[in-house]
C-alpha cells in the first residue's frame, strides 16, 4: 500500500475515527446534499516536493468533508491563493477533488490526518499520527523547505526530525512567525508562519500580507538553487 493508501485506512485513533464519522453523518446545513469523506485525509501534491507545506489537521466540514487536505474552508482558501501567487499552484483557490488543482514543487499535509473535536488533538493520537510524517521527511529526497502552519505543525515537525535522525536545525527553532531557520547540514530550511485559521484571520492576528510573506520566501530559497 502507498502511504496516502495506509493513511486512509488507518484506525489507530477510535475518538477521532468515530468524531469524523459522527460529523459525517450530521454535517452542516450547508453541505447536507453532500456526501462526507469522513475519514483520514491523505497528503496533496507532489510526489518529490522541494517544499512541504504542514498544518494541523483536517477541519471538520474542510478536508472531512471533500476528502482533501485544506480543501472546502477558509483555511484552504488563505493557503491556496498564497501558493498560487508564489507560483506553487495552477489555481488560487481548492473547492474539492475535481476542480483541476494540481501544485508544483510543493505538497500539503498534516501533523493529524483525522478531524478532532475542538481542532484539539489528544498527545497519545499526536503521536500515533507521527510516523505518517516522519516517513514524509524521510521519503521526499528533494525536500528543500518545510513551512510549518501554526504551533502544532510546528512541534510536530520537530519532532518528526529526530525521529528520523535529520541533523539539526541552528540555532535552536522556536516557533514565530516568519521565523527561519537552516537545518546544520544547509539542505533543509524550517519556516514558521501563523496558521490561517479563523481564529487568526478575523481577528487580524494574520493578514493576507503577512501570509505571503513566509509562502514567498520558500519560492525564493527554491530559485535560489535552480
């Protein structure tokens, strides 16, 4: 099985199987014509990514819902409007499976596949979700900047690097916006960026510009090497 394949059929975590399920089965008014993924959500993009885009985990009525990853909310619609204005998508926006998006140089994934109640994941399915991303890390060769979405994708990054015996990042990271760090061998570069939540986005904590920002600087390190 592929790893998106065992991604999808993983049951490591019951609260939050049952949780996508249960969401799946009452939906939102909006979307009650629709029919749920309601399962764990695979990563997006490409095979051999030079930039790995890493956020939190799939919204309830987001990634859930349409079975993509940032796909059908206003997270995705922040996320994929930056990296279509960078040049790592062919659109500025993902409403689902079939609209044709399709990324370049770039992949988007979680540090918890599942949708958990309250967007709080517990640190016992934290970790169970953990292998899925050290593999990640292990298996993109060409990997040449991480952009870690918010705190949680952040540590999970972490992480996910010892585990998977990456030399170091220097000086020690700590997360921020806009912060950067070059891991000790030069082949790998951590950016931290707030994550485009709601929570962040209405309340003016994050601002479209402010967004750009990180997403643009990973272009810029990738045209630095070519």
């Amino acid at each position: 099985m592929t790893l998106a394949e065992r991604i999808v059929a993983c049951r490591r975590c019951p609260r939050l199987i049952a949780h996508a399920r249960r969401i799946a089965r009452e939906k939102r008014r909006a979307y009650r014509d629709q029919t749920y993924w309601g399962r764990p959500v695979p990563p997006l993009g490409s095979r051999s990514p030079r930039l790995l885009v890493v956020g939190l985990a799939p919204g309830a009525h987001g990634a859930n819902r349409t079975g993509r990853v940032f796909t059908g909310d206003s997270s995705g619609e922040w996320l994929f409007r930056a990296l279509h204005a960078a040049g790592f998508a062919n659109r500025p926006e993902s409403i689902g499976p079939r609209d044709g998006l399709l990324l370049r140089e770039a992949a988007v994934t979680c540090a918890v596949r599942c949708a958990p109640p309250g967007n709080r994941p517990r640190p016992e399915e934290r970790e169970a979700c953990l292998p899925f991303l050290v593999e990640e890390l292990s298996v993109h060769r060409r990997l040449r900047v991480i952009l870690a979405l918010g705190r949680f994708a952040f540590d999970a990054v972490l992480r996910a690097a010892r585990s998977a015996d990456f030399p170091e990042w220097r000086p020690k990271p700590a997360f921020g916006h806009g912060t950067e760090w070059t891991r000790s061998d030069g082949r790998i570069v951590l950016l931290g960026s707030y994550h485009p939540s709601r929570q962040n986005t209405q309340t003016g904590r994050l601002s479209r510009a402010m967004f750009q920002g990180p997403v643009d600087r990973a272009r810029e390190i990738l045209d630095a090497d070519s």
